[in-house]
C-alpha cells in the first residue's frame, strides 16, 4: 500500500502519486492513500463516497471555499513513472498525470495538511471518474447523495492552467450520427447501398463549419464542432450497412444544453442524429466578491477555459468556480505531458497567501 508524505514538498507529493497509476475505472489505490493521509489530521473532518475523499474544516468562518481535483487520468502510454527533464534550463516534471491533474492535487493535499488555521473554512475535494463520462463522475454520485458538501461561497479547479485563473469553461456534447444502408457482396457492389458513403454529406459539414467565438462576461470562448471518431462495415468483402460518426461539440456557456443540442442537429439535419454525453459550461464568475479577492492575491489576468471542466458543476449549484492550477492545458492527456517545477511552486504559493491572508 503506497503511503502519502503530505510533509513532502509539492513536487515531490507530485511524483508519488503520478508513479500510482489511477487511470479511470482504477483509481481506489491512489484514493485509499490519499483517505490514509488525510483522516490522520485532526483539523479536518473526512467523508468518503467511493474513491472521492471529501475534508472539511468547520472553524466557524464567515464564508467557505472549495477546492477539487480529480485523481484519475487517461491510460498510461509508456509515461511512468515520472522523470525529471529539463527544457531550456527549466526544470519539469515528465509523465502522465503531472499536467492533468495530479500537480494540482499534490499542491492541494500539502496545503490541506498544514493550513489549520486559514482565513475562511476550507473544504477539499478529491474525486474519481473525471476523464470519462459525466455520470461516471465522483462528484456527480457526490451531488446526488451529499449535496450539502457543495455548499461554499467560491470553488477552485485544480485544472492546468498555466499557474493563471481560467474562469468558467465551454460546454461539451457528444453525439454519434449514423448512416444506414444495405449488405452486399463487395463484388456485387451495385445489389447494397453503402452506408459509408453515404456518411461522406456528414463529413463535408463539418469540414464547412465554421465556429464561433463568443464573449462571456468579457472572456472569449472558442467554440468547435469536429468529427472525433468513425466507424463501419464489418468485413472486407462486404458493403457496409451501417456508418457512425462521432461528433464533438464544444459550446460557450453562453448556450445551455438544450440550444447545443438544437444546434447539433441543425447542423445535422436530415441524419440519424444520438446525442450521448451532454453537459452544460459554466460562465466566468468572476464577478463574485472571493474570485475579485482570489485574482488580485494570486496577481492573475483571466483567461477563458475551453475545455469542459467541474467549474461547471460547481456553477450549476449555484456556487461560482474558477480554474487555477499548474500545467500547460495543451499538454493533457499529451504523450510528453511535463509540468515546470516552477509551476507547482507558483501555484502553492498563491493559494497558500490567498487562503492565510499573508
């Protein structure tokens, strides 16, 4: 059973749990030592749902904040265990987890350990399922079992962010769009109709389609319609009779689920159009008077979020989230995912000034 040094630094914290490898679907190793470390300190009280962990400090402050981090990560592709690298003098940490999100989490477990006394109540939130689908998701099965857990004033994702405030994050739909034919003999190709083919319309929209880019309480959201994944036909001398395309849709918050999913199938119209996965963005929240105070400490110019992130289910409980964490968000789930030391330490450093008023 691997053990937490949560008297580590961030860096090293960061190394032990990317080297416990908690790919989706996997995760009760790394959550059963981060649930051994944390119900050790007296200050916190912990509730366990699964593989997601929830502490809480209850000192009687005026205001709460969360802060969350998923443990899980897409599979592991030859990247651990981690390795120290350098790049242009810099030093950084390679392998897979180190950019999303585990950097973010080993900052949040130091700072959960040592900070006993911060200047509101603090609750802290590891969770499993995050790389998936949204039902999957530990705070999902939180959000309907303990609701109360929710409640705060602010939230912070530890999502990669370049050591920046990310405020809010686009929405994300999936939806697999078939095309139906006829079986045939490929030799006798004229007696089937093939449903590949007729797949090619699907394509060309959505080579044609432009997206937009949409300003949200004065942050720019790019938006993206793309086909992600194809498939079809069943033997090499057979005409297919069934074609299905995956589709990704990436909308500003600005839209709610229902006007994506309308717009999917405009976009669509005329095909066999199944929306699969679907959830809501959040807007920015920034203007919430803790994210005001949360910006001029950590000295940070937000930024959009253009992935889809937890801020979201945050902001649908009504509580306004941003995102703050290290790691370069155009390295995750990269091969060569690699965080600058720098980073982790930027980041501890924000959140721990910000959270002791120091």
């Amino acid at each position: 059973m691997p053990v937490l040094d949560l008297s580590a630094t961030s860096l090293d914290l960061t190394r032990t749990i990317c080297d416990i490898p908690s790919v989706s679907g996997d995760e009760t190793t790394l959550a059963d030592a981060i649930h051994d470390a944390i119900v050790a300190l007296p200050h916190l009280d912990v509730y366990r749902d699964g593989d997601t962990i929830v502490a809480r400090t209850n000192l009687g402050r005026t205001q709460r904040v969360a802060i969350a981090g998923h443990i899980d990560t897409v599979p592991i592709n030859a990247n651990v265990p981690t390795r120290d690298i350098e790049i242009d003098g810099e030093p950084h940490l390679w392998g897979r987890g180190t950019v999303d999100m585990k950097a973010g989490v080993a900052v949040q477990l130091k700072l959960a350990a040592e900070l006993t006394d911060p200047r509101v109540d603090l609750t802290w939130l590891w969770y499993d399922h995050e790389e998936v689908d949204a039902d999957l998701n530990g705070l999902t099965r939180l959000a309907r079992t303990r609701p109360d857990l929710f409640a705060a004033d602010f939230a912070i994702l530890g999502e990669p962010s370049n050591g920046q405030v990310e405020g809010g994050c686009n929405g994300n739909l999936r939806a697999i769009v078939r095309t139906h034919g006829v079986r045939a003999h490929s030799a006798r190709a004229w007696v089937g109709e093939n449903a590949i083919h007729r797949a090619a319309p699907i394509l060309t929209r959505l080579a044609e389609y432009r997206p937009r880019e949409i300003e949200v309480d004065g942050l720019a959201y790019r938006e993206g319609l793309n086909a992600v994944r194809i498939g079809g036909g069943i033997a090499g001398n057979v005409i297919p009779d069934l074609c299905e395309v995956e589709v990704n849709y990436r909308f500003a918050p600005s839209r709610d689920a229902a006007e994506a999913e309308r717009h999917v199938r405009d976009v669509l119209s005329g095909f066999d159009v199944e929306i699969v996965d679907l959830a809501e963005g959040a807007r920015p929240g920034l203007d919430a008077p803790l994210a005001q105070e949360f910006l001029a400490a950590v000295g940070a110019e937000p930024r959009p979020k253009y992935g889809w992130t937890d801020v979201a289910r945050f902001s649908a409980m009504g509580v306004p989230a941003v995102n703050y964490g290290p790691g370069d968000p155009h390295l995750a789930h990269h091969d060569e995912e690699r965080v600058p030391v720098a980073q982790i330490d930027a980041v501890e450093q924000g959140l721990r000034a910000w959270l002791t008023g120091s």
